[in-house]
C-alpha cells in the first residue's frame, strides 16, 4: 500500500441527534480505507436552542471533546484522530463563535450555511426561489469574510433546498461574485462526496462552480459528511478525478488550523479503495 496521506475532514457523532457510531468505529474505516486521519468535525452549539434539533447542547461541548480525545488515544500509531468543528455562519453570532472557537484547540473548523434550518427560513426565505439562492451565495461570501472558518462546508448545498427551481445559469454571475470575494480571503472550500445522495444527486458543489473556484485558486477540502461510519472517504477516488477534470492539480486538508496540500496523483493512489463505494 502507498504511503497512508489523506484525511476524512468531515465526520459527526451522535451527539448532534442525526449521526451513529463512535470517533473510534469511524477511525476503524478510515484505517481500511487508507487514510491518514480522521478530523472529527460535529455541530456546534448554539445559544438560545437556535436548531437544537440537530446539534449538540452548549453543555455537551466539553464531552464532545473528551469523546474525540479518547478515540485520539485509543488509534494513535494507526489513524491520526483530531478535534474540528463544523460551525453554522448565521449573521449576529460571530462574538458566540470567536469564543466556541477559543475554547479548545480545534484543528479544522467548517464554516456552513444550513438553509433548511428554521431559523433561515425564518429570515430569508422568500416566493422567489432563485432570490434565496442568490441570498445563500452572498451569506458564503459573508462566512469567508468574517476570519473565523478554514473552510466552506458543501458549498451549493441550497440547490436541494430549491431542486425545482436550480438552475445554476441564471445565477453563474452571484456565484461568481461570491467567489471572488472568497478567493480574496484565502479561505479553502469544500467538495462534499455526500450530495450524490441528496435530491439532485451530485457532489457539493456542481462541476461549473468547481471550475470557477479553481479558476480562482481556492484550495478545496475533500469530505464525506459522514454521519456513520460507513461513509468514510465515500467516493473519494470520484471526487479526486472530478477536481482533476475542473483544473485541480492537488487537494488540501488543515491541521493545527493550518492548510495542508498534496498532489491528486498521489491522493488517488493512497487510498485503499480508490474507486466508488
């Protein structure tokens, strides 16, 4: 086997309400599947039960913790197990995120914007479907400004949301806007292998948007939004060839909050199982 190089950077635990299985029977699949590591990347808390239905409680956030930690322990020597974060970008929460984000030491944090939540129905939802979309591209742009994140998580994710009215040509020129105000803050973005899964079944973001975004030279994060064990690095071998066919010459990943780079050549023959799962 070639030398063990990737990471799976988006993984949850059950302590979001919609994931099963332990850090550790996820690390077991990531050692399996040839990679390197495991970034631990649950929910994160919210005040004031904002979503509480689908993350962890502010009180949970020093077991989450230790959970991780113990699956560190437990696989080190074998699987490289580390503490990140996916944390939702909601405009009035920064001050909350700067001290979640200090509270620990995070090696990786995804930045989202979660269009299905209440709480942006609530605030930006409209009759027109194609103005929502144009809203959630400017709220990307608005989570690569704010500092606080290493990466953007499935970053066309609204088009599940808005399947009947997607139609990505009549907002080309928002998307690229968007970027160019992410490209400008050197932040990675994210393709996530879990959108062929989802109601328009192809990876996050669509292939168009991959290109503007290499165009740019925006680094991307690959991840399979596992939420059990299962899914780890699920269809990485698809997504390398997919950012190798939109002009990508190489895939990232952060430690320490620090980005990372290796080549896709040498990504696609790490993996143990390099081809669709």
């Amino acid at each position: 086997m070639s030398e063990r190089l990737l990471f799976e950077t988006h993984s949850h635990t059950p302590l979001c309400k919609h994931a099963i299985g332990s850090p550790s029977e996820y690390a077991a699949v990531a050692e399996a599947r040839g990679l390197r590591g495991l970034l631990v990347t649950c929910h994160n808390p919210m005040p004031d039960g904002f979503s509480a239905g689908v993350r962890m409680r502010p009180d949970q956030i020093d077991e989450y913790v230790d959970l991780v930690a113990l699956a560190r322990d437990e696989w080190l020597g074998r699987v490289d197990v580390r503490l990140g974060l996916e944390a939702d970008y909601f405009p009035g929460y920064e001050t909350w995120l700067e001290r979640q984000l200090s509270s620990a030491e995070f090696h990786y944090v995804l930045g989202s914007v979660h269009p299905q939540i209440d709480e942006f129905r609530q605030c930006y939802w409209a009759a027109d479907a194609t103005e929502v979309q144009r809203t959630y591209f400017r709220l990307l742009a608005e989570a690569a400004e704010t500092g606080l994140f290493d990466c953007l998580a499935h970053p066309d994710l609204i088009k599940n949301m808005t399947a009947e009215d997607w139609q990505p040509t009549k907002i080309m020129d928002d998307i690229r806007r968007s970027l160019d105000r992410i490209a400008a803050t050197g932040m990675a973005m994210e393709l996530n292998t879990s959108g062929v899964n989802k109601l328009i079944a192809e990876m996050n973001p669509f292939p168009k948007m991959l290109a503007e975004m290499s165009d740019r030279g925006i680094p991307v994060c690959i991840g399979a939004d596992a939420h059990e064990p299962g899914r780890v690095a699920d269809r990485f071998g698809d997504a390398l060839r997919l950012l190798e066919s939109t002009g990508y010459q190489a895939v990232s990943f952060f430690l320490n909050r620090k980005r990372q780079e290796i080549s896709i050549d040498a990504a696609v023959a790490s993996l143990a199982e390099p081809a669709s799962s």
